[in-house]
C-alpha cells in the first residue's frame, strides 16, 4: 500500500494562468517573463483571512533555467544522454536524435522504428541483450554531472502525449546512493490514463517505499500546456500541478532504514519519454511518432 501525506497548505503560490511564454501585451501582468539569475521572484502573499497561522511566504531567486529558445540539439552545458535500454523492460531504445529544440520548445519525440540491437546476445538472460531489435526510439535528457540542487522551487512548462504505451516523466534522483536509497521525486508523471505524483525512498525488503497521488486525465486535458511545479525546503516537499496540490510528504516520513535521508542531499533531474515497459501500457495501437513538449524548466532556491 501507499500512503499519502497530504499537509494543509500555509500559502498559496504561483500563477494560475498559462498563457505562452512570450505573451502578447495585454498578458503581461498575469505572466512575467523569468528573471534573470539571482533576481528575486516574490511569492504571492497568503490569505488575508489567515495571515498570523503561517510564517511568511519565501522570496525565491532564479538560480538555473533553460528556455529552449536556440533551434537544434538541447544545450549540452546543460543536458546530457541516456543511452540505449535502460529500466523498467521499457520498449524504447534511448538516443540524442530523438530530442531538438525548435520554435522555443524541447520536443521528446518518440518513434516507431526497425534496427537491430547493438547490445543483442542469443540466449542472454539481460532483457537488455536478449531483444534482437528495436521497435521504438526516445530520449531521456538528464542534467546528471552538470547541475544538480538541494531544495528549491522546480517548475516545468509542457505538453504531454497521453495516447496508449507513452510514459512520458519529469523526476529527480539524488546524487549518492543506489535506487532507490538516493531518493527519486516524479514531479510529473503520467501512464495508463493516469497523472501521478510520487515520492520514493528506500523501505522494507530492500523495496522502494512511496508516497503517490493519481488524478485521471483525457485527451482534451492533455491537449494543452500545463504547469507542473515543486516546492522543496528543509521540512517537506510539495508537488502541484497548475497550482493544485497533488502530494505533500514531510522529509520525516523520507527516511531510509539505515537512518540515511536521500532527500538531504542534491538531485538532479530527468526528462524522458518512455514507451510500454512496466508500467506504459500496450502502444501497439498507437500511431508513432509521439512527443513530449517543453516550453521551459527553471529552477528557483529561497533568499
């Protein structure tokens, strides 16, 4: 069973629109353009009704971003690879090709394809080698070795493809330690008609213990951009999507067996669309290719 700590909320934070991210005039207001590094972003103030039950709100800074507007490969002072097979029996072969920036968006595109497997050994007991071939090509872009951060707001721009196999994901992992000892947070998440958030540490058995939330989703839904947010400090993580709160977890709750806490540490941060696999579903009937949209990923860290 999981089990999910849902904590009242001392303030409210963010915007509630979702305009572009170059907005007309008229939007201007509703929607800031980012601030520059070490420019304070001010968190909205909390309720009138309420103000002497929470501390004050944090001032946040932007400290890393990345805005996608260059047309071609993401920036690799920025962005690496994973390469190949890599987790969870998933069907798609990772490689760089699959990812672009054009037009101000990141676009993980996921094809149907028929190459041979480079790893493939007959009779191989590794799912990774006993396939013979390639049936779906994918990136997964992660700032592992470039950037990594302790606490903070994350927030992320995108549009997400729901159709049947995709599993597409924005998640951390900590820099130290196996999985899922290091601690693993899936600010977004999504498969099999479902957008979840979750929270990982290591539990019994050698197991991964976590802490999830799941919201049913559709096409029209996902037809749109959404804003997927996480507010991490020394107490707690808090993850939102448009400003709703999907899960709230203490970081007491976050402890490994051994007394390690994984979210005491920097992670650092994966994008990736993955196909079928555990989880992804059947794409078999599914038209190839599929993306994952990126308008922005920016990272803020309190004054």
């Amino acid at each position: 069973m999981r089990i999910i700590y849902l904590l009242p909320l001392c303030f409210i934070l963010s915007r509630a629109s979702l305009p572009a991210k170059n907005p007309p005039a008229t939007a201007a207001s509703k929607y800031p353009p980012a601030p520059a590094p070490g420019k304070a972003l001010p968190a909205k103030n909390p309720p009138a009704a309420a103000p002497s039950k929470c501390p004050p709100a944090p001032t946040y800074h932007l400290v890393w971003s990345d805005e996608f507007n260059h047309d071609g490969p993401p920036d690799p002072a920025n962005w690496t690879f994973e390469h190949g097979f890599i987790r969870n029996h998933e069907q798609q072969w990772y490689q760089p090709g699959n990812a672009r920036c054009k037009h101000g968006l990141l676009i993980i595109e996921a094809r149907k394809e028929d190459k041979p497997n480079p790893d493939y050994q007959p009779g191989s007991t590794d799912w990774r080698k006993n396939r013979p071939s390639i049936d779906y090509t994918s990136a997964c872009l992660e700032t592992r070795g470039l950037h990594s951060w302790k606490t903070g707001r994350f927030e992320m721009r995108g549009r997400i493809d729901i159709d049947p196999g995709c599993w597409p994901a924005w998640w951390t992992l900590g820099i130290d330690k196996p999985w899922p000892a290091n601690g693993e947070i899936d600010i977004m998440e999504y498969y099999r008609g479902k957008l979840l958030a979750n929270i990982a540490c290591l539990g019994a058995n050698h197991k991964a213990r976590w802490y999830s939330l799941k919201k049913p989703v559709d096409k029209k839904w996902a037809s749109k951009f959404h804003v997927w947010r996480m507010d991490w400090d020394q107490d707690s993580i808090h993850l939102y999507v448009d400003d709703a709160l999907m899960n709230s977890t203490p970081l007491s709750a976050l402890v490994n067996p051994d007394g390690s806490q994984p979210f005491a540490q920097p992670h650092y941060m994966l994008l990736n669309l993955a196909i079928g696999g555990d989880n992804g579903g059947d794409p078999r009937q599914t038209t190839f290719p599929r993306r994952f949209e990126v308008d922005y990923v920016r990272v803020y860290q309190a004054n």
